[in-house]
C-alpha cells in the first residue's frame, strides 16, 4: 500500500488481493487518514485483483467514518471482477466509484502512481 496526496483528498493505493492478510493494515491506514481530518479519502483499486469480506467490511466502515466527518470514501476501479462483487453486495451504489484517477473532480495527478 502506498499513499498519493491530492487535491481533494489523499489516495491510497492498494494492489494485489486485498485480504484477511492486508485488510488490518487498509484498515489503520484509513482510519489514520479520517483521524487526522481527511473527511474524504479515496482508495484506488486499480491494481487489485481480489476483495474478501474482510477488504468490504473495511471499506464500509471507512465510509461511514467519513460521512460522519461530513466526507466521502471514494473508490477508484475499474476491474470488472472487482465491480461484479461490489454490484452483487449491493455496495457499487453505496460510494462514488471512479474508473480512472483522472476521473475525481480537482484531479492534479491523473493516473500518476507518486507516492509518498
């Protein structure tokens, strides 16, 4: 996992299968990021290939952190295996879901992988 700073909000970036073994660790990060007063956040899927139970979980409760602190959790996916589970849990309609980085509103980055 890597962050990119950004405009509206920080992103971080997770690749590979996101998983009972990654999830604690998405899960810190996230929370770290609302903590410190990012009520928006967005986390770029691209380079994931798998999301658990584990990995959904995390990102709802992110979500509902960030609406609590008057955000958002942006999601940033475009794997059409990533977008059938989010559809299928009834979770696509529940975040702004962007295909591309260039995609958020304020996008200074594009599709830069900087990270920090």
């Amino acid at each position: 996992m890597s962050q990119v700073s950004e405009e509206n909000g920080p992103i971080v970036v997770v690749e590979g299968e996101v998983d009972l073994a990654v999830a604690p660790s998405l899960r810190e990060d996230l929370a770290a990021l609302v903590a410190a007063g990012h009520s928006t956040v967005y986390v770029d899927l691209l380079g994931a290939t798998f999301l658990d139970s584990t990995a959904l979980g995390v990102l709802v409760t992110t979500r509902e952190q960030c609406l609590g602190a008057g955000g958002e959790l942006h999601l940033i996916v475009s794997d059409p295996r990533i977008l059938k589970v989010l559809q299928i849990t009834g979770l696509a309609n529940a975040f702004p879901i962007h295909d591309s980085r260039s995609q958020i509103p304020g996008s200074t980055n594009g599709d830069a992988t900087d990270t920090q």
